[in-house]
C-alpha cells in the first residue's frame, strides 16, 4: 500500500526524523527519572526560554487573543499568552507520557471530576453511537483517554505526524489502553463501520478548516470550521457532546465539563443544518475555552483562512447576515461585531495586495 504524500521522505528527511525520534525518546526516558511535579515546573521553564526566543509566535498568541477578548488590556493579553504557552508545553512534555502510568482503573477517581460532565458521561455509556468533540483546550488527550480506563471504546481521528517514528510510538501510546486512531486518509469507510457497530467517535474540532470550510463566528471572527463533522451527524442522526478537561491547580488534577449537547431534534427544523450545527458545535468550544483562556492554544491559526468576500473586499453578505440571525446566541452587538470584523480584515487583505 502507497504511503500518504505526506509520509514520503528522502534519506536527508530520514535522518532528521531518526534524530527527532532519537531525542524524543530520550528526553521522555530522562523526565521519567524526575517526580511529575517537577517535571510541570521544568516545562514552565522551558516555556518561558521558548518565548522569549519566538518573539513572532508568542505575538501571534497575543494578537488572537486581543482580537478575541477585546475587553482585556495589553499587557493582561501578554499574560495570557505566556500562560497559554505554559500550559502548552506542560501539556505535551510531561501530561503525554505521565498520564497513562498515573489514570488506571484504580486511580482515576483521584486524578478526575466528573461531576460537571453528566450529560456528555451519560451519553458515552450509552448504547448508541455519538460524536464527542473538543477543542485544543485542557486536556484534549485526557478527553479520549479516560473513556477507555472506564471500559468503552473510542476511537479518535487525527492527522498522521510527518515523522513516521513519533507517529508510530505516539500511536502506540494512544492505542496501549484500548482507544483506536483513525487516520483522515480513507476514513470514511471506517467511519461508518464504526457507527453501524455502535461506537464513539472523537475529534479535536477547533482546527482551520482552510477556504473550503464553512465560516462561522468565533470569538466574534468568523472563522473556517469543518462542515463534515455536521454531515455525519445529520447523516446518521447522531447526537454531538462537546467537552473540556480542565486542569486543576498545578498537579494532575483535571475536572471534566460538558459544555453542550446536540441532538437530532436540535437541527430538525432549521433551513441550513450544516451551518447551525457547525455553528453550534464551534459556539460550545468558545464556551469551553472562556472556562479557562490560560489553557488554550491560542498560538495556532485558528483564523488564517478568509471567506471569499473578505478576499474580494466586499462587506458581510446578507444570506450571511440571515443565517447568523437564526443563532439564538448571535444578538445585534454580537453581529455588529463580526461585521466591524470583516470590514477590518478586508481592509488588511486589500492593503497587503496592494
């Protein structure tokens, strides 16, 4: 079997990812040797050596997050972006190996609150198939992890990393404790076996979608998000829980919170379901993040694809403005602003062609 573009390498690209492979796991054999709480506090560190030598990146956390949360100063925005950073790199140098040694069966009660997550547990010990999804807020691994410490298969999609020797040790991290990984390449096929047997599918759903997505508010932007998600909810009639784990304190404390749930009867009656449920979907991640703005990653580009009248300069369409007035949570300040918004960024994307 052909292997995906992206995994196609020469001997130079080859002896890059052995390195990367090499160091990797030497430096996950290293934080072992350390208690986890130190390993938190060394990877603030690191964090804060990181910024201050990607000056260009922490400003571009800093810029999503002005835009975003336009009520905070700038120098609480710098904050904020610092915390964000910080909670990055604790996220992917010490909860991604410290977390399967330390949730088992026995001890996950110690490590998790579930008490703000009914909704969304309930619908994951459940006979039928659903969507669970998240954004890359907390915890998102945890997200896909505890379900099956507590007995029920999940499987999560993602993208293949472009070192195959990371991808496959991180593959077999993820799948050691029961929970499968489908790649984006052919999924389709495998999606549907997995629902026609019942199952549970997970997706991070806060990426940028690119211009082909559909464009919906975030944060008072519009923003390219996934339209294939609503399809195979509306296709099967499959409900949607969207959820956060959260990190409580300093340690490995992590609380579980649902932040909504959508069901068939939800989209039913709307005249674009794709767009309300693809709306709606995304407003219930902004609700998880405004939980705790520290712990998002406000560093990746969330924003970077434009809709085509931005492109072409022109104000928000009025279909546009029609759909977004069928939001319940869409008021006249929320569409002003998202208006303000457009107008904004035309401006910059006719100034930077000209």
């Amino acid at each position: 079997m052909a292997r995906p573009p992206h995994l196609r390498t020469g001997a130079r690209q080859v002896a890059v990812h052995l390195a990367q492979y090499a160091g990797a796991r030497s430096f996950a054999w290293l934080f072992g040797a350390f208690p986890p709480e130190q390993n938190l506090r060394t990877a603030a560190f690191t964090a804060d050596a990181w910024a201050r030598m990607n000056p260009h990146r922490l400003e571009r956390a800093t810029g999503n997050i002005r835009r975003s949360l336009p009520h905070l100063t700038d120098a609480e925005c710098m904050e904020l972006s610092l915390e964000s950073v910080r909670y990055m790199f604790r996220t992917y140098m010490v909860d991604a190996f410290q977390l399967p040694r330390l949730l088992t069966e026995e001890t996950w009660q110690r490590h998790v609150d579930i008490s703000g997550a009914r909704e969304g547990v309930e619908l994951m010990i459940g006979e039928r198939p659903a969507i669970f999804l998240a954004p890359h807020a907390g915890n998102w691994e945890l997200l896909g992890f505890f379900p099956t410490i507590m007995g029920f298969r999940m499987h999560a999609l993602a993208r293949p990393l472009d070192n195959p020797w990371l991808w496959r040790w991180a593959l077999g991290k993820r799948e050691a404790r029961g929970m499968r990984v489908i790649t984006k390449f052919g999924a389709t096929e495998e999606l549907q076996r997995i629902i026609d047997a019942g199952g549970r599918i997970a997706f991070i759903a806060d990426q940028n979608a690119g211009e082909d997505g559909v464009f919906v508010p975030y944060f008072g932007q519009m923003a390219s998000a996934y339209k294939s998600i609503a399809l195979l909810a509306i296709r099967y009639s499959l409900p949607i829980a969207v959820g956060v784990a959260l990190r409580d304190g300093d340690g490995f404390r992590y609380r579980l919170r649902t932040t909504d749930i959508i069901r068939p009867a939800d989209w039913a009656e709307h005249d674009d379901p794709v767009f309300y449920v693809t709306a709606r979907y995304t407003h219930a991640m902004e609700r998880a993040v405004l939980l705790d703005p520290g712990q998002y990653l406000w560093i990746h580009r969330r924003w970077k694809s434009r809709p085509r009248w931005e492109r072409e300069g022109k104000p928000l369409p009025e279909r546009i403005k029609a759909k977004l007035r069928t939001l319940p949570w869409v008021d006249d300040a929320a569409l002003a602003r998202l208006e303000g918004d457009c107008e904004r960024r035309g401006r910059e994307l006719a100034g930077a062609a000209a």
